[in-house]
C-alpha cells in the first residue's frame, strides 16, 4: 500500500541498511507479474463403498497448490482433536509424489458437509506431473462406511 500523505513514510526493505524516502505527490509504479496458471481436471467419477456413493468432481493443480472437490452423503472431518493421529485420513498420490494426511474420522454428525475440498500445498509442484494419481479417503471420512474410498484417475 502506498503512503497517503507526504508526511507518510515508504519503507522498502532490501539487505541492511533499509531504505526509507518521503514521496513528494503521486507517482505512478508499472510492474508486471507472471501468471502461472493451473489445469482444471473434470473427473466425475463415483464410487459406491458400503453402499454409499462418494463423486470425486474435480482436481485444480496449479504451482503452489493442488485441490481436490468431493461430494457425498457426509464427510467425518471434525474439528475435535483425533485420537489416532498415525492412520492416514487420506492419501494423495501423483507420481512419484505422495501426501498422506494422518488423523481419525471425527463423527461430526451435528454438522456434516456433502461437499469436500481437500487442499495440498505443495512444495514441489505437482503441475508436471502425469499419469495415473490416486486419491484414497479412510474408511469412516465418509459417512456410513467402514472402508476406504479409492478414486483413480488421469492428470
């Protein structure tokens, strides 16, 4: 944000010493940032596990995060602290790159969600990556079931 006033101070840090000045009037900054778009994969593909169907809707990949968009009859994903923090909620594998997220199913059923989005901040992007990923929720995440919901699919 840019001083209001003349009597306002900009502070533009680079290495020590800081640089300070005191701008006299408006003064026009032009810059330019490079926009690095993500890839929209529109999977649609279902799943019916324990008789419950879960949709994996979509993948947004873009260079410092990738999301994944579910639906279903509930997700257990709870607020509460879990007690077996070592079993994997989900796992994302992309490649030779893998995220496993630990926790336990938390019954949240006061206020269970239909619709899921699972974000993975990454640090390696996962833009590149190709092949078969797969997506694999805990039995319990999903409402009514007991085993785990699998999803592959192509990037």
């Amino acid at each position: 944000m840019l001083p209001s006033s003349t009597n306002d101070k900009l502070f533009v840090p680079f290495s020590p010493p800081f640089v300070s000045f005191h701008p006299q009037g408006q003064r026009p900054i032009h810059f330019s940032l490079p926009l690095h778009q993500g890839h929209t994969f529109n999977i649609n593909q279902t799943q019916v596990v324990d008789g419950q169907s879960v949709t994996l809707g979509s993948v947004v990949v873009s260079p410092t995060m990738t999301r994944v968009f579910l639906s279903g009859p509930g997700f257990n994903i709870g607020m509460s602290s879990p007690t077996n923090t070592t079993s994997p909620l989900y796992q994302l594998t992309a490649g030779n790159w893998n995220s496993t997220v630990s926790g336990a199913p938390t019954d949240v059923s006061q206020s269970q969600f239909t619709n899921l989005e699972i974000s993975f901040m990454n640090s390696n992007s996962l833009i590149n990556q190709t092949g078969e990923w797969t997506l694999t929720l805990s039995g319990g995440v999903v409402s009514g079931t007991t085993s785990n919901v699998t999803f592959h699919f192509k990037a």
